[in-house]
C-alpha cells in the first residue's frame, strides 16, 4: 500500500523568506501526487498536482513542487513567502489502477513570522 | 459552481445521540469520498460512491457508521450512537469520472462529542 511521509510537523519562515515543504512517498509505481492546503476552518484546496512528463510543476499561489523518482520525494517550494500562506500543507498520493481515495500525509504546520 | 456543500459546518452533541452530516458533490461529478481529519491520525479515507453505489467502505471504523447516497447530488454520514472518539473533522469530496485523482474537498463539518 502507498504511504506519505511529512517528515516536518511544524515550520517556521519569516515573510519575504523562500520555502521548502518536505514530502516522500512509498510506491511502486509512479504515483499521482498533490499538494493541498488547508487555512484554518476552511477545506483543502488544491495547490498543484503531477501526473507525468515535466518534473517540475506549477500550481496557485505561486508555489510550486518537483517530483525526483530517485529520491521518492515530491517537495513543494515557494520563493517568498507571503503572511497568507500560513496553513497546513498536505501531499497526497493517488495509486491509480482501481478507484480509490488518496492517501494524505500528516501534514506540515507553516507559521509565518513578521 | 458552489463547489462541495456540507452541512452542518459545525456539530456539538452529547454521547450516545445520533449524528447526521451530509454532502452535495459539485454538480457532475460521478465519485463522492468521505474523509476524517483527527490530530492522531490525520486525513483518512472511510468510504467512495461510485454513480451512488458504495464501492469501498474498508475505512469505516465500525458498525456505528453508516453512509448513504440515494441520489447524485446527496450523501449523508450517519455515526449511531455518537462517543467521544468520534470527534473530528469530517471532509467530503467529490470527482469525475475519469479524472477520480482530482478530489474537490467541501469545507469540512467539525464534529465535537461531550
């Protein structure tokens, strides 16, 4: 079975500062993979999501993420951040094959410092 | 399009009484998930309808809960009878056929058992 691994519970970045959210993933194939967010009582919306073909995706926000096959990891990064992106951040697999919910990791805390 | 509706957002009850949540998918989409979202666990699938039919409910805890969809555009959660553990924020999704990776969320109903 598919697992994700956020391996930072809690981030700390001070406004202006680049970003860089940790993600690995455990599956045999390639994988459908997502990045979500999710501001405080609200759902997730959906950041930027990699299917196949250019390693390096672009979502909203100005975020975006890289999928390394090699290293099983799909991180997400934002040049500078903004007091607005504080949130929890989730990335997700899809497996594919059969119809089946995404697994999500646990999520990254992002606090933002003035 | 309003995208995923759920109600209520917010749900205080006592141990014991029967709770009801309930979902519209955005309008077309043929797949609704039912997630929870605990502090231990984090976002876990419970259960998919595939064109209203249940297809996986392996994430169901137990026989207290129950999921419905009698039509395309409705699905209720009920947790009969209600404990404290059941705490949590229930999300509900829905996506298209063809593109089941890409899960719209609806903005969550938080559920607190006294």
């Amino acid at each position: 079975a598919q697992s994700v691994t956020q391996p930072d519970i809690h981030i700390t970045v001070s406004e202006g500062a680049s970003l860089e959210l940790r993600c690995n993933y455990s599956y045999g194939a390639t994988p459908y993979l997502f990045w979500y967010v999710q501001s405080p009582g609200q759902g997730l919306q959906l950041l930027l999501k990699y299917f196949s073909g250019d390693t390096l995706v672009q979502g909203i926000k100005g975020f975006e993420a890289e999928f390394k096959r090699s290293q099983s990891s799909f991180n997400l990064r934002k040049p500078s951040v903004h007091w607005s992106d504080a949130a929890e951040y989730f990335c997700a697999v899809y497996s594919g094959g059969g119809a089946d919910g995404l697994t999500f990791g646990k999520g990254t805390h992002l606090i933002i410092q003035p | 399009d309003a995208g995923v509706i759920q109600s209520p957002r917010h749900e205080v009850t006592e141990m014991g009484q029967e709770v009801t949540l309930r979902c519209k998918p955005i309008s077309g989409h043929d797949y609704l998930f039912w997630y929870r979202q605990t502090m231990m666990r984090g976002l876990e699938l419970l259960i998919y309808f595939n064109n209203n039919v249940p297809i996986d409910d392996s994430g169901m805890p137990e026989d207290r809960f129950s999921a419905k969809m009698p039509n395309a555009s409705f699905s209720t959660l009920k947790i009969q009878p209600s404990e404290p553990r059941d705490s949590a924020v229930y999300f509900c999704a829905s996506s298209l056929s063809g593109r089941v990776e890409t899960q719209y969320f609806g903005p969550g109903t938080r559920l607190l058992v006294l």
